[in-house]
C-alpha cells in the first residue's frame, strides 16, 4: 500500500501542468499541521526525502530514517481527507555489542481534517481525527492501531508572521499521551519563509524538544522544505529532522 500511495504520487507529478496556482497551506514541516485545508477537488502531495532522527542512548546509537507520504483530498470546502504511508525507511543500531539493520515499509494512515470558517480576519483553527493503518513489520511498523485527535489555532500578525498553538491527544494500544507545540513563522524573503518551534509531549508522545525550519516555494505550486529538532533530555531523540516538498494539484 505503501508503494502504491507513492506511485500514485508519482504520477500525479508527471500530470501536473505548469500554470501557476496559489498553493495551499501544506502540513509540513513541523510538529503541529496548517489552519486550511485544500479545498474542494483538489489534491496535494506531501513527501519526506526523507525525514529521521539520531539518538544515543545506554551505549547504543539508533539511526532511523522514512520517505513518509502524505497524500491529501479536498472533499469540501472545509474539509478533506488525509492518506498516509511511511513508504519506505530503515533503522540502523550500532554499539554496546549489537550491530543491526533493518529497511521496509512502514505503517500507513488515514485521517479527516476540518478547518472551519470562522468570521475573524487574523484567527484560524483547523482539527484533524486519524489513526494509524499497522501493516508495517517490526522494527519500522506494526506497533499497534493508534488514534489521535489534534487541533492547531493561529493568528496572522503583521509584516505576514504569524503564531500557531498545537494540541494532540493519542490512544494507542499500548497507551495514551498528549502533545503541546507552539510555533512562530516569518517570511526571509518573498519566496523563502522560516519558523521556530517547541515540542512538550508526555507519556507516548513524550518529547521535549526545540527546533526551526525552511520553506522555499520554488514555483507557485512546489514547496520545498529542510527542518531540525534538537532533543533537550534523555528520553527525546537527540536530532530529528529532514528534508522533503509539497505539491498541489487542482
């Protein structure tokens, strides 16, 4: 299913036309997700090239890495539909005697995304129900269905910056958690937009960990994207992060 989400893709890619657009806000980078959703009958691609982490822990330094796609549907003005897949990754372990690889797919997903239209020039809220699809094969999937319902709010403030606070609740079979994110976007240039971030998550979504990110909207139609998280304790992955693009397709 994996493999199919990214042929899909693919060819979604070779179809596109050159007309210029306006974009839609896309969902990547970072932690939380955007206010908008795509809009009626059209389609945005969303591709990690890849995205991973680095931690060392107890000895042991742990590599993971994922091409995720996300594919998402407008099936209304408001509303929209999310696929997802961790495509293909790998995870390497190395130290305190073990030395181990492994690379495959990964785990999918599905979810619904609302942003309703609120009668306020500068606020924005959009919420998101899923769950996860565990097809994938231990170590890079299979871990369990997990659900999560998150909602993200923003202001527009001036000199186009703006201000995002992201919430999340999870329910997975091996337990629940919650996760808080703030953020803070600016423009650098007329193509080239920045952000900063912070993520404080507890029991599954455990995190403490502070970060920022590029965006380049290198046509009307493709972003792409590089992002980095720094882990502030023991328990959170040293480095996250990754590269990737979104596309749109009306």
């Amino acid at each position: 299913m994996g493999r199919t989400l990214t042929g899909m893709a693919m060819a979604m890619l070779a179809c596109a036309g050159a007309q210029a657009a306006q974009a839609p806000a896309y969902d990547r980078p970072g932690i939380g997700f955007s206010t908008s959703t795509v809009g009626k009958g059209v389609f945005a691609w969303e591709q990690g090239l890849p995205d991973g982490s680095h931690d060392r822990r107890d000895g042991v330094t742990a590599t993971t890495w994922t091409a995720d796609t996300l594919l998402r549907l407008g099936v209304g003005r408001t509303l929209e539909l999310q696929l997802g897949a961790d495509t293909w990754g790998g995870q390497r372990l190395r130290g305190a005697g073990l030395h181990a690889r492994a690379e495959g797919g990964g785990d999918g997903s599905i979810a619904v995304k609302w942003a309703p239209a609120l009668d306020n020039d500068t606020l924005t809220v959009a919420f998101k129900f899923g769950t996860t699809l565990p097809w994938g094969q231990a170590p890079l999937g299979g871990d369990g269905q997990v659900r999560d319902l998150g909602v993200t709010v923003a202001w527009a403030l001036p000199a186009d910056a703006g201000l995002a606070l992201h919430v999340d609740r999870q329910w997975g079979d091996d337990g629940g958690g919650w996760l808080f994110s703030p953020s803070y976007g600016f423009p650098l240039g007329e193509d080239v937009a920045a952000y900063v971030e912070a993520g404080y998550g507890q029991d599954e979504q455990h995190m403490r960990a502070a970060g920022a990110g590029l965006t380049w909207m290198a046509t009307p139609r493709l972003q792409l994207d590089a992002s980095f998280l720094r882990g502030l304790d023991e328990e959170t992955a040293d480095w996250q992060g990754g590269v990737g693009l979104a596309l749109y397709f009306d």
